[in-house]
C-alpha cells in the first residue's frame, strides 16, 4: 500500500486504450501511485512499449492478473463481461473498484437483459455501483467504493439534455441525436471494419437504430420521452460529435437554454458552453479537446419550428471513458476535481 497521500493503483487490462489512458493519467496525478499493470497478452514486456507516448514516465512492466497484489484502487479495463464474471477474483484486491465497461452501468437486471442480450452474472449487486458521471452523481460518488463509468456516446446525449430536461426547457417528445464517433471507440483490437483501407476517409453509419448507450442514457435523464441514437463512424481517432434535435415549448427562446445550463453547469470544472458570433469555432468542436477532459456544449434555435439543435462534443477516452473515471476518484476521495486532469488541449491540432 501507500502512504496516506499517495494511494496505490493497479489497473487490469492496461494495454488496451481505455486502461492506457487511465494510465497515462493516473501517472501525472499528484495523489495516485500506478504500481501494477496487467495485460494478458504483454504480459512481461515494458507498459511503454504498448504505450509509447509513456517512454520516460514509467518503469512498470505489464503482468498476468493472476499475479495481481493488493492495492488503494483497481482500475478494471476489461472487454465487456469480463468484470461482473470476474468480480469475486478482484473483489479483495482493492477498497476501491473502477469499472471502465459497462458491467455496471444499468440499474435494473432486465434492462440489462434485453440490452446485451444476456442475462448478468450478478444481478443483485448492480445497485452497489454508482453511474460515474460527476455531474449528475457528485453526492453519490463522495462515498462510492464502486463506480461504474459512464458510456461515451451516452456522456455525449447526457451532458446536453440533462439540464433542459431537468428545468421543463424540452418538450416531452422524442429527441433524436446522431453521433459521429472517433476509431478509438471501437477498441484496440483490430476488426476488418477498422481496418486502415476501409476506415480511412469513411463515414460509416453503423448503428442507426439500437444503439446500447440508449438505455444509459434513458436510465440517467429525467422524465419519460422517446430517445433515438445513430452512430457513425469517422476517420478521426478520438472525439464525439453529436447532435440533438429536440423541442422547446411555445413562447421559449435562447435565453430559457442559457438559463438552464447556467443553473447547472455554472459551477462545473469541465463542462464550457461555446455558443459565439464570430470566429471560425462558433460551436462545439472535438478536435480541440484531444485528451482533455472537456465538454464542450453548443445550441441553436429554429423558433419558427420550435426546434432546438443541441451539440456535444469531448474526447471519447478521456471525458468519455478514463477522464470522467478519474474525476470521480477526485471526488470520492476528497481531492481536487480537476487534479490530474489539467490538460487544457491543443490548437491547431
């Protein structure tokens, strides 16, 4: 273990690119001490050659989880399913469990069911785990010993809803939002899809119905409405871009949308409202955030229709995935929000 201001953190599954970038940013926080890696695959070879952008951050090797020790944290980043089969193996390892898959994520067993098509291995532990998104479980998270971390593409439909749905701003209607997803989403295993001639320069629709984020997001936004997610790949690397069409009622305006992020959003670290008049970046944009752990929000109002254009945008691994993991840590251990995740991003870039 460590000393009382640095805690031990070990983080299975590490060569993939969510365990990596915890990783990367687990290694420039000011209270976090990375002791163990493990990788089944690169078991024994240097994290960093897995991980180049680390040459010179870290000596660690990787290691089979069956040699895992005890640590302050355990960071699972593990393909989906292999957490909640595994969960008494890790269960003693660690007081604190982060779960970057969605193992944990839906409260109710048959929602899990009808969303993964499975039934899950635990169903009586779900309610143990907290959604790790900060800004609508902050309370909860000040006491969490098990946070599971929020989806991606669902962070990306959350963010923008949560406060207009929340304050009465949106019509109870459906609401329709279409991501454009980054590679890196997918993973780093290599699929044909993924492959460099067929992924380079595409966008490909490829989920237009049925997307599995829908029922996170459901679960996590206030009221009962229809909710349709599209996704599409891109040949970027990292970053979400998605955009909500959604309804406001009569007689609201620009100023109602403000009202309500502002309410919401005034006092959060990572959440900015890009809305301007002039430049070139009027609205959200992902390619400014790479490795940040930002959201940027943006809007537009149609009030001859009544429509309003949401926009979101973040990088998907660190607001997305290992960024809002270690904000949560933040909170629930008493640190700064922001520690460790500081990097304000590139531009150009």
């Amino acid at each position: 273990m460590s000393g009382p201001d640095r805690l031990s953190v070990a983080i299975v599954g590490g060569s993939g690119y969510a365990g990596g970038e915890f990783l990367r940013l687990a290694l420039g926080h000011p209270h976090l001490n990375v002791t163990q890696v493990t990788s089944e695959r690169s078991a024994g070879q240097p994290v960093a050659l897995v991980h180049p952008n680390l040459r010179g951050r870290t000596n660690l090797k990787f290691r089979k989880a069956a040699e895992l020790e005890e640590a302050d944290i355990l960071v699972l980043a593990l393909p989906h399913g292999s957490a909640a089969r595994r969960m008494a193996e890790f269960e003693g390892k660690a007081r604190v469990i982060v779960d970057l898959s969605a193992d944990f994520r839906l409260k109710d067993p048959e929602v899990y069911r009808a969303t993964y098509g499975e039934e899950h291995p635990t169903p009586e532990r779900l309610n143990e785990w907290v959604y790790g998104n900060p800004e609508l479980h902050r309370e909860e998270l000040r006491t969490a010993t098990r946070i599971a971390c929020a989806g991606c593409f669902a962070t990306s439909v959350i963010l923008p809803l949560y406060p207009l749905l929340k304050l009465g701003v949106l019509l109870p209607k459906d609401i329709i939002a279409t991501g454009l997803v980054g590679s890196s989403a997918a993973g780093a295993s290599a699929t044909e899809a993924s492959h460099h001639p067929e992924r380079a320069g595409s966008l490909r629709v490829y989920k237009p119905v049925g997307h599995r984020h829908t029922a996170e997001a459901q679960q996590e936004l206030p009221g009962r409405f229809p909710l349709h997610l599209t996704a599409i790949s891109t040949p970027n690397v990292r970053g979400i871009l998605t955009t909500i069409q959604a309804w406001i009622p009569d007689g609201y305006s620009d100023r109602d949308v403000w009202s309500a992020y502002r309410e919401v959003y005034g006092q959060e670290p990572f959440i900015r409202i890009v809305k301007v008049a002039k430049g070139i970046h009027r609205y959200p944009d992902p390619v400014l955030l790479d490795g940040t752990n930002y959201c940027d929000l943006g809007f537009e109002m149609d009030l001859d229709s009544g429509r309003v254009v949401l926009m979101s945008a973040i990088d998907n691994l660190v607001k997305g995935t290992a960024g809002h993991a270690l904000q949560s840590l933040n909170i629930a251990h008493g640190w700064d929000e922001t520690a460790g995740l500081e990097f304000a991003g590139l531009h150009p870039a």
